[in-house]
C-alpha cells in the first residue's frame, strides 16, 4: 500500500528525462502523483495503444491515493514534462548589462563592464529591483534551480536571497568574496569580507529559514582573494559543511597571472586545494584549460564543473572538451549560462552552446589527428595511420545507433569516444560531439549533482521534489511559437525541435516542490 500522502496534483501525458547521461528516456504517456509536500508520490507508465489502459490506470491511482477528477492535469497532444532546468553558474548583479562588451576577452571585461556595475549595488533598493528582474526571467526560461553570484555587497546579497524566496525559485546564493587586485571602488578589507559571510550564511540559515535557499561561499577567483581570505574561507566552509563556488582555468593569461601570485603551488587548482576550498561541494565554473593532474585532482576530489559554453565563445576563453571529462571518470558535470559573460540567461541556450562547443573539440581534434597521421606517414611505412583511424570512425548522428533516440551509448562505446585515449598523447584522440540528449542530461540530472541535489531533483521520479516544467512545443498562449510540428515528426524529433528551437514561449509552466511559480 502507498504511503498516506495528501495527493495536490496528478499530471497525465508525455514525459522526457536523462537517469543519466547515456540513458535518455521518453514515456509516452506516464501519469505523475504530486503530493502536497511537493514531492512526487507515484510514477505510472501507460502502455500507448491499449484500449481503456489510462482510464484503468487513473481509477486504480485515484481509489489507492484517493485523489478526485479536479486534481488530474491533462496535458495536450504537443504538450509534454520535463525535469526543471538547474544553471549551475550565473551572476545576478550582471544582468544588467547582459548582451554588452563581447569585443573584450575576460580580464579586460571585467575592468570595463563588471567592476562598476557591480559597485552599484551598494544601493539596496536599486539591487532589490534589479535582482526581481534576473530572478524572473530565469524562471520564465525555466530555470527551477539556480546557483548565483550576487556582490560583494551584504545588503543586496541579503536582498538576492529575499527575492528568490519569494518568487520560489530553488537557488544557492553567494556574497562575492574580493581584497585583492580590485578597483579601489569595489573591494573589501579580508576582516570585512570574512564577517560579511559570516552574517550572510546566518541569514539565510536562520532568519530567512528556507528550505530552497542556500547560502554558498564565493571567492571570486584566485587573483582576488588573498591566502588570509582564503583560508577564511575555507575554515567557515569546514565549520558549516558549506558549499563553494568559483572560477577555475578560464583563460590562458588568468592562469599566468595566479602561478605569478603562487608560485608554491603546483597549480591554479592546488591554491584552492591548499586553503580547504576544493571539496565534493565545490562547483568549478570553466574548468577551460585545466591539466591531467588538475583534471584528476577535480575527480578525486569530488568537485562540480559547470560547463559555461556561451561566455567561453563571448569572451574568446576556449572550448571546454566536455567528453574527454566523461571519458575520464568525471560525474559532476553541468552547465552555466554565466550571465552576463554568457548573453543568454537561457539553459536551452546553455543546451545548445554547449553541443557547438563540442563539435568545435571534435573538428579540432579530428583535423589534429589527421594532421599527426599525414606527418607520420612521411616518416614510416604507414603504420602510424593505422594508429591513428583505426577505430576512430564514427556515426555522425544521422543514422541508425546513434544513442540518441534510445539514449544508449553509440556502437562504438565509451560514452560516445570515438578514439583511442592517451594521457601522454591527448591530441591523437578524437571526440565525439554531444548529442542533444546528453546536453540536456546535463541541464537537468547533471547540473543537480554539481550541485549536491541529485537524491532531490533532476528526474522526474517518486521520491524527488517535483521541480518540473510543462512544455508546449505549438500551442502558445497570446504567442506564436517558433517550432513548427509536421505529421512526420515523432515524439523524439519534436523534444529535439524544443531542444533546438524552443524558447521561453514553449515553457508554460514551472513548478519548483510542486507549487507553480510560472511569472
């Protein structure tokens, strides 16, 4: 016998989810049990095809939960649920300047855009309504958990946590740790930023007392923050079992700059590791141009990378191999929309950048290998070209077993990897691009275990938080859609037209713990 649960909401009709990342899964018709406490109390799949099944099915549900006809959502022929989408990087205060100064690279920008506006927020009422802005459009593009950035302001980092409470978003909120190579008009003292955290994290833990809400450490990055803060930091970390976020090997000349300012640590890695701020909570934005030996430390250590395709390309920081990760062990994988370094605060955006970046990593390495093998193959016999393309041929994901409809891994295995991998050899290996599915694998499953919540969201599962989405890929309220539905597309190419071509006009309703919070 089911659990007595108050049942406050059964969804009927078709379903996607990513378990995990090679196992994409679509039901076709699936009968979702809410129950008040906003977790789901039952999953049913109907058979398509059988006569009287659903009507069977739903009788038996509603005699076992005792649930009545009003509570029973049917959802239409083009519509379909979703695991609501997590952005594991974002920063609040940058929404304002969104879709400004990609002519710069990082560092530069920065300088130009970010420093000053973020300085603004010194002004509680000013960062109250801008962060009401960044919240809400975040849900309205489906955002059901967020891991934001705020300033290093306590007042309107205070306000961020405020806001996302009351729209009822699922976030974690950071007060922006800086005492070092910063403007003289946006930095802190290490003893004021130490103290400002300290009464954020009490905030949120005991004054604001939300279940959704998270407070979460954020130094920065490396250059500005000192050991003194640091190690601040990462002691508060220890004391409250506390989350972490930052960046991590973004560009070239940012990773000069921190082996400069540290040269006793063997990495920019290591100078986290050093000060207790790499652990199985910390989330890693970037992760661009880590080595082996930081990758391997990143794995062992359990830390989340959030894979931030759109600001990587604004900001000329490069194209993060994503599948050489997968290949490596690496289970902590998401995505980040990086507003504003990213000029979309969109995940199907994230979605869709991330999937280009991957081509690019493939063309790349395919071009490299057939490179290394044209240069082999004037200096031997030809064996050396056997090395090379020899099991390296691949589906290119318009033909059959191609993972995608059954979300399998390809017939070459490994994920997807479609070469030989060399540690000492990186650039004889070619990798595969991302699938649309593993993609959203990880704006869903992927992002919720970067950021510790896999066991609470992620899937559409009894048991979990119904943080979820209704999607409607034609009919839209007061809006045309830009998807366009023909008779022979099936279940799997309309899903992948959402994935594509979707937008915030396709998302008619967002759900965070069962309570509808849509705009």
């Amino acid at each position: 016998m089911p659990e007595p649960q108050t049942i406050r909401s059964v969804f009927v009709g078709r379903l996607f989810h990513a378990p995990a990342v090679d196992d994409f899964r679509h039901v076709a018709c699936a009968i979702v049990g809410v129950a008040a406490s906003g977790r789901i109390a039952f999953v049913e799949e109907v058979r398509p095809g059988e006569a009287g099944a659903k009507a069977a099915a739903l009788a038996r549900l509603k005699a076992a939960w005792r649930f009545d006809d009003a509570s029973v959502v049917e959802l239409g022929v083009h519509q379909f649920l979703v695991p609501g989408l997590v952005d594991t990087h974002i920063h609040a205060p940058q929404y304002v300047f969104t879709g400004t100064g990609y002519d710069l690279t990082l560092l530069q920008w920065l300088e130009k855009y970010t420093f000053p506006r973020e300085a603004a927020y010194g002004d509680t009422e000013y960062a109250r309504e801008t962060f009401g802005k960044v919240v809400r459009r975040t849900v309205r593009c489906g955002t059901t958990t967020a891991c934001y950035y705020a300033t290093t302001h306590l007042a309107a980092t205070k306000a961020l946590a405020d806001v996302v409470h009351e729209v009822g978003q699922r976030a974690f909120v950071g007060k922006v740790n800086m005492d070092r190579n910063s403007p003289d008009y946006y930095v802190e003292t290490t003893a004021e930023s130490l103290a400002s955290t300290r009464a954020i994290v009490d905030y949120i833990r005991t004054t604001l007392q939300s279940p959704l809400v998270t407070p979460v450490l954020t130094p920065r990055f490396v250059p500005s923050c000192t050991p003194e803060l640091m190690r601040g930091l990462g002691d508060i970390a220890a004391e409250f079992d506390l989350p972490v976020q930052s960046h991590l090997s973004e560009t070239p000349s940012e990773i000069e700059w921190v082996a400069a300012l540290h040269p006793e640590c063997t990495s920019y890695s290591d100078v986290y590791a050093r000060y207790g701020l790499l652990t199985s909570r910390t989330i890693m934005a970037h992760c661009v141009h880590l080595s082996r030996a930081e990758r391997d430390l990143l794995r062992e250590r359990g830390v989340g990378i959030s894979h931030c395709a759109n600001s990587n390309f604004c900001l000329h920081s490069g194209a993060l191999n994503v599948r050489r990760l997968l290949l490596e062990g690496h289970d902590k994988l998401g995505l980040g929309t990086d507003v504003a370094g990213g000029y979309s605060p969109s995940l199907l955006d994230a979605m869709r950048q991330s999937i280009i970046a991957s081509k690019v990593v493939h063309v790349g390495s395919r071009e490299r290998a057939a490179a290394r093998s044209r240069a082999a193959s004037a200096t031997t016999s030809g064996s050396a070209v056997e090395h090379v393309i020899n099991g390296h041929r691949h589906d290119n994901g318009h033909g059959s077993g191609n993972g995608h409809s059954n979300g399998k891994p390809n017939s070459a295995g490994n994920n997807g990897c479609l070469a030989l991998f060399d540690e000492d050899a990186d650039d004889t290996a070619i990798y595969a691009p991302l699938s649309f599915s593993e993609a959203f694998y990880l704006a869903t499953l992927g992002g919720a275990k970067v950021l510790g919540l896999d066991k609470q969201i992620g899937t559409i599962e009894p048991g979990k938080d119904f943080d979820a989405l209704v999607v409607d890929v034609a009919a839209v309220v007061g809006a045309a859609s830009n998807i366009d539905v023909f008779p022979h597309d099936d279940p799997i190419a309309v899903f992948e037209k959402f994935i594509y071509l979707g937008d915030d006009r396709n998302i008619v309703d967002v759900y965070v713990q069962g309570r509808r919070i849509t705009p």
